[in-house]
C-alpha cells in the first residue's frame, strides 16, 4: 500500500465505507510501533547504553517490520469489506444471502482480529524500550504504549461489530473470547508502560 497520510486521511473523513475503524486501528498501531524503531534508532550506538545494543538492534529489526505487516493490514481490511459489502446488496429472498453474509462477516472479522494480534505479539518491545531505551526519548515510548492500547481497542470494537451479526453464535462467542482475552492484556499491558513512564516524568 502506497497513499499519502493526507489522502488515507481524506479517504477516511468521505462517506466511503473504507477505509474505515479497522484501517484507522491498524494505522494507528503502525505509528505506535514505528515510534519504537524512532526510539532504539535513537538508543542505538550511544555508549550510555552499549550493554543493550543488540537488544536495541533486535527491537528496530521486529518494530520495522511489525509496521509494515501493519501497514499491509490496512489495505486488507479494505478488503475484506468488499465481500461484506457485496453481500448486504443481495436480495433478502435470495436463498444464498444468509450463507454468503455469514462467511462475509466471518472474514471482515479476522483482519481487525489480526491487527489486534498482531500489535498484542509486539508490545513486549514497548515494555522493553521503557527499560532499555533513551531516556531523551522516554515520552516517545509512553506514546508508543498509549497508541497500541487506542488501536487494541479499536481493532476489538471491528471484530465485535460483525460477529454481532453472526447467526452461528457458538462461533461468533469464541471468537469474541479470543479477541476480549488479547484486548484486556494489552491494554493492561500499554497502561503499566504509560503509568510508569508517566510517574518518571512528572
């Protein structure tokens, strides 16, 4: 995906259905992470911190690319809209409909849910550079950790909003299981980075 922060942000305010919240979850959560690599960039070869500079190296190596799965998340959610969308605009007597918009709210749930995963498997790197990383650079971290938890929460509310509709609940309930179990360790997560980084500042 190759847009312009202006035009996504242009894109997003129009009465177009995508990009919607689960593109804006996964841009957030990219500008969380890419703010990781900004700080162990920033760490990185500073004699202060010479003892963690291959933990540092390792931190930008996996931030780098966390964002550009993330980055990619964007545009797959859009696409997983279009089925969705397709088929909200087939006839209620049409015998398919209800089989085709199960199986389209299925798959417009799983990319929020893998935003959500996929922003979970890096906080570890936020937790790290409160530790490890500059402290010229600190509030940046705090940052990192108050996005992630914004695009946690958001990537749930998109999970949630299609298997409402869900007609096998049994499915739908788990799902939501899953998603509530990695949302609520995150969050609890990115608020004890925040909290501290918080207290040091103040």
């Amino acid at each position: 995906m190759n847009i312009q922060v202006d035009d996504f942000i242009k894109q997003l305010s129009s009465k177009s259905p995508v990009p919607g919240g689960g593109g804006a979850s996964a841009l957030i959560g990219a500008v969380g992470i890419s703010l990781c690599s900004m700080v162990g960039n920033l760490t990185s070869g500073k004699k202060k911190y010479a003892g963690y500079q291959e933990d540092i190296k390792e931190i930008i190596q996996r931030a780098e690319a966390s964002t550009d799965r993330l980055i990619k998340l964007i545009e797959k959610d859009a696409e997983a809209f279009a089925p969705l969308s397709a088929a909200y605009g087939i006839p209620k007597d049409d015998p398919d409909r209800a089989e085709k918009l199960e199986s389209a709210l299925l798959t417009a749930s799983t990319v929020p849910l893998e935003i959500l995963t996929e922003i979970s498997g890096v906080l570890d790197i936020i937790e790290e550079l409160a530790i490890k990383g500059t402290r010229i650079a600190i509030s940046d971290v705090g940052v990192a950790a108050s996005a992630c938890r914004s695009a946690l929460e958001s990537a749930a509310l998109n999970v949630f909003i299609n298997t409402k509709l869900m007609k096998n609940r049994e499915h739908a309930i788990q799902i939501n299981k899953d998603t509530w179990r990695v949302l609520i360790d995150g969050i609890e997560r990115c608020n004890h980075v925040y909290v501290k980084i918080a207290d040091e500042l103040r």
